[in-house]
C-alpha cells in the first residue's frame, strides 16, 4: 500500500511518498536541483531517486521510505544521465544505465551494495527493463534502426535483436511482471501507417495483436494480472485509456474526462491511478477502477474563450488550440509553439495561457507537421524540409484566423521555447513581413552547431529529421538554419537562453545574437542559468520579462508599438511569484508527463524523451 510520486515543491519538483493505507503523502526530498526521476523497489521499503545538477548529471539515491539518509543506490557508477532503472521481482537485483558523454554504461548490483559495470555502448542505447527472472535486459535503439531492441541474456552475454527499418519502427516497453519466468515483452510496432501493440519472448518472432492496432500514437502497460494490458492512445490532444485482454475479446474503455492522461500508474489491486488535466483545468489526480461498472466520466463544464480550430491543406488538416480574451475580437495575437517536434500540444493546463490572455492576447497553439498525435505520416511526411514545413502550416493557420475575425492583420507574433523557440527565430527570418514580434526561450540558434555540441540522443534526431548528419547533407541542415536568414530579419525580437543549456547550447545563441547586435536589429536578450528548463525562478523571471516586452512592442490596445534595443546579461531584479500551476514550459507542466511509446512518468527515461522540449 505504498507508492512514490513527484510533486511541486517550493518550485521545485519532489518526490513524495504516499502511505495509501492512511492516504498520508510526506515530502521525502529537498533535492537542490528539484528530481524529475524515482522508483519505488519491489517490497515498498526504498525510494530511488535521481540526485541531478542544473546540466541533468547525476547519480541515483536510495532513501527509506519512512524518512532517512538518502545513499547511494549502487556504489562505484560514475555520474551520468539518467538512461534508465529498473529492478527484478524480489527487489533483490537493479540496474541501470548512466549517460556518459557518447557512451551508455550499464550496472547491475543489490540495492545499496556495489555496482557491476556490465557494458559500454556508444552513443544513446537506454535501458528498458530487466526481466522479472533477473536473466534478461532489454535495450533500445532506434526504433527505425537495424538494432531497435536489443535482448541480453545475462548469463552468458548473448543478445536477441529485433530490427526496425523505414516502414516499420518497433518500441520495447517493459516485462511481463510476476515471478513466473515467462518473459513477454510487451512492444508497440509502426507499420502501414499504423500503431499495434506486439509482444515477444525469447526465441520467437515479434507476435501482433491486431485488434490492438490504432491510427494515432499509444503507448502500453503489463496491467497488473500479466494478462491483460492498458493502452493509452493520444489522439488530437486528448487521451483515452483502453484495457484489452491479449487472448481475445474487445478491449473495454475506461471512464475517463475528456481531456489529457499525463501520467498512470497501476495500483496492485488493479485501479488506475492517473493525472488528468484540461485546457481550463490544473493537472488532478483521478481513479478509474476496471472492477467497477463503467459509466461515462464527466468532464467539466466549457469555458468560455476555449475551443478548436482546423485548418484544411491539400496535404492535411492543421489542428490548433485556441484561447482569447474576454470580449469581441479581432485580438493581437501569439501563437505559442510546442517543443520537440515529436512532442504535441494537448487539452490540458497551461499557466502561459492564462497569462498571455488575461493581458489581451489571443493565443494559439498549433500543432504542426511532426507533432505527435495525428498519426505517423503526419509526424514523418514532409520530406526532410525541416522548420520549412512547419511554418507553411503556422502562416496557412495564420491566414485562417485573420478570415475567421480572430487575429488582428498585422499583429501577430510567434512565442516558442526551445525547438518552438528555434521556429521562431527561423520564421523571423524566412517570414520576416508576416510576424509582428518573436519571443525564443532557449532555442536552437545555428542547427549544426546544435548537432556537434548537443547530447546524443539529440544528435539522433537531428540525423532522423534531416536524414543524415550535417557533413552528408549540408544543404538541409543550411535551408533550415535561423543563421542563414540573419541579413533578413528586422525584428523586434525576445531571446532568453541559460548559459549551461546542453540541450539548445548557449554558444548558437551568443552568435545568432551578436549578429543581431551587429545589424542593429531590434532585440532584447535574457541570460539565465538552471539548464535547459531552468529553476521556477528562472523561468519566472523570463516569462515576465517576456510579457513586459511583448506588451511593449505589441501593445493589447491599439497604441503604435515601440521598437525597443536592449541587451542584458543576466537580467534578473525582483522575482515576482511564480503562476500557479507549475512550470511555464510544456514539457514540465506535472512532475509526471507519459512517454509516446513508454512507461508513463519519470520512472524510466526512454529513447522517445530524446526531442528536445
């Protein structure tokens, strides 16, 4: 009766755990850097968790679960990234991969006592599991790569590897549980534009279950009878949970609101345990119990100013979120654009939202060609013309709104963070006529110095969006680049960027501003420290120098906006309070976002975390 989540604290992410039997929830950590990773050991007794500094490095902890010393969970790992946990049935074996610059380095050991080195791969090859039997690890390429799942058999060293390849991609999600020995290993496949849930055991083929096949992303869960499973499928921003037995029968839906899962979790009596949010409504915890007799959950009442707006293309339709103010429109308008870009964004809380509406503007979040959500040719389709495509959808959603009465001609921005913040900077220079104002929180800046200096697992999505590095096609990566366009842009422009960003490297965004600086462009930088996310009062103190600027130079009334050049390092004065809610970036909204295609929340990072966000 015991389970471990993580909560705010104090701005800060924390692990908390819950006694379900009392229903008390204690606060475990005080982590310095906050703790976006922890898992719960088999019997209940210890808490892992991920003891990181600013850049993500770090090494695991173990803590009572009743209070104690935090320790060291496995001696002798180096400090790395967190690339993945996990623990046989009895509790009595773990282990887990570390990030070490190119490398992935592997330990298994008891908890507490010493850690074996296992192996060292090159580059990004996360952990996925270890099987209940503690004989099998399984590792995950890329899922389109010869080596998508690797299997090890721990006794002797030898591998099972299950290929993807460019009409099929394969993700490996986790052992069947229980002490039984039968190691299933639950799978979801991409092929022929669609999703399936599959299985494997050791020796076998990949086995699918076709009547679990969906249009849109899923990701699957072993539910706790090691019969049947729990598929999340997320489906234009919005998430619906489904229990199916693998051996037959039609999966059942769970009473779910409409709205967005951003985390799950199985209790051992089989309640589902999820957050749930909604575009009006912060993230809450809610319980959807299978033993029960279902009946529709309800969903709270509209809101008003909130609603769905699709743009038809020849090549699809563009699906965007939509707030504005009280009152009749036409608005100013931003749009505000998600991370990754295999990221989406949803019917679910956002406390930038609120902000930028309460002060007069209308805003839109649009998700463009490689968000997830719509399906794989939606994600994929566009011909390695990145950023290119995506703001021929911003402009085409742009000239919709400006029909439908909604956005005022001529005052339109763009706000993005990190990969949205690199659209920006991009279309501030392809677009330069059609985009009042750019707000860029920690973009990328120059894509190939991003691909040399970034993490790995970047660096493969970099290779995957592009089709290869930038030395095999450099006129890509150039097309894409906001570098090239620096003699087109005119401004005004918002840049923040931490100085340790290893994600979005500050080095890109020192160049790109200096050429603004150069060219007397108007602009305004903020220099922050944190990493890529930052601390609450960092992003705090972005987010309103952010709002102070748009207000200034696109002004909600219809006064004549100013074109304001400032530049300031490490600009920080009085840090107001921070929005309820949470984190202003939409990677971080709850302590516990789903992975596309893994195990919900931060218990395990797999490959799919990679996008930048």
């Amino acid at each position: 009766m015991r389970a471990v989540e993580l909560d705010d604290v104090a701005g800060r992410s924390q692990v908390v755990a819950w006694d379900r039997a009392t229903g008390r929830r204690r606060i475990l950590t005080r982590a310095r850097h906050g703790v976006d990773a922890c898992d719960l050991e088999p019997d209940g007794g210890h808490v892992w968790w991920f003891d990181t500094d600013p850049d993500g490095v770090g090494a695991w902890r173990r803590q009572p679960f009743d209070g104690g010393e935090a320790v060291p969970a496995l001696t002798g790992v180096p400090p790395g990234r967190p690339y993945g946990i996990a623990f046989d049935h009895t509790g009595k074996l773990a282990v887990v991969c570390v990030g070490c610059g190119a490398e992935s380095r592997y330990h298994l050991g008891p908890p507490g006592g010493a850690g074996r080195l296992l192996a060292t791969v090159p580059s990004y090859v996360p952990l996925v599991d270890l099987s209940p039997d503690g004989t099998l690890l399984a590792l995950a390429g890329r899922p389109d790569g010869p080596a998508a799942v690797t299997v090890v058999r721990l006794v002797d060293g030898r591998t099972e590897v299950l290929a993807g390849g460019r009409d099929r991609r394969v993700w490996a999600l986790e052992f069947r549980p229980g002490p039984e020995g039968d190691a299933a290993l639950l799978l979801v496949v991409e092929a022929g534009g669609r999703y399936t849930v599959g299985t494997w055991r050791p020796g076998r083929d990949i086995r699918l279950h076709e009547r679990l096949t969906f249009d849109t992303e899923i990701t699957a869960h072993w539910y706790v009878d090691g019969r049947r499973v729990l598929v999340q499928q997320d489906r234009a921003g919005r998430s619906r949970l489904l229990l199916a037995d693998l051996d037959g029968g039609a999966p059942s839906v769970l009473p779910t609101p409409p709205g967005t899962i951003l985390d799950l979790a199985c209790a051992p009596e089989g309640a589902v345990h999820y957050v749930w949010s909604r575009e009006a409504v912060p993230p809450r915890r809610l319980v959807a119990d299978p033993a029960v007799e279902h009946h529709p959950a309800p969903g709270p009442p509209a809101v008003p100013g909130r609603g769905e707006v699709w743009t038809p293309q020849p090549y699809g339709r563009i699906h965007s979120f939509l707030a504005t103010p009280p009152g009749p429109g036409p608005w100013p308008t931003l749009f505000l654009l998600h991370g990754g870009p295999f990221l989406h964004d949803r019917d679910s809380y956002d406390p930038r939202v609120e902000l930028l509406t309460d002060a007069g503007y209308a805003v839109v979040r649009t998700n463009y060609r490689g968000s997830t959500g719509y399906g794989p040719r939606w994600r994929h389709d566009f011909g390695h013309r990145v950023g290119l495509a995506q703001l021929e959808d911003l402009a085409a959603v742009r000239r919709h709104l400006v029909d439908l009465g909604v956005a005022q001609p001529g005052r339109i921005g763009l706000c993005g963070y990190s990969w949205g913040g690199y659209l920006v900077l991009l279309a501030m220079g392809v677009e330069p006529d059609d985009w009042a104002v750019g707000l860029a929180v920690s973009p990328v800046a120059d894509y190939s110095t991003a691909h040399r200096t970034t993490l790995p697992a970047l660096r493969e999505v970099d290779e995957e969006l592009f089709g290869g590095t930038p030395a095999e096609v450099p006129d890509r990566y150039r097309a894409a680049d906001p570098m090239t366009y620096l003699d087109r842009v005119r401004g005004p422009l918002f840049v923040a960027a931490a100085t340790d960003d290893e994600r979005c490297p500050a080095e890109a965004v020192e160049r790109y501003v200096a050429a603004l600086r150069d060219r007397s462009v108007p602009h305004e930088v903020v220099w922050t420290t944190g990493g890529h996310h930052g601390d609450a009062a960092g992003q705090t103190t972005v987010f309103t120098a952010l709002l102070r600027y748009v207000a200034t130079v696109l002004p909600p009334g219809d006064r004549t906006p100013a074109s304001p050049s400032q530049d300031h390092r490490d600009r920080r004065g009085p840090t107001p309070k921070r929005p309820e809610g949470g984190e202003c970036n939409e990677a971080t909204h709850c302590a516990a976002r789903p992975d596309q295609h893994g195990r919900a929340g931060p218990r395990r990072r797999h490959r799919q975390d990679a996008p930048r966000s």
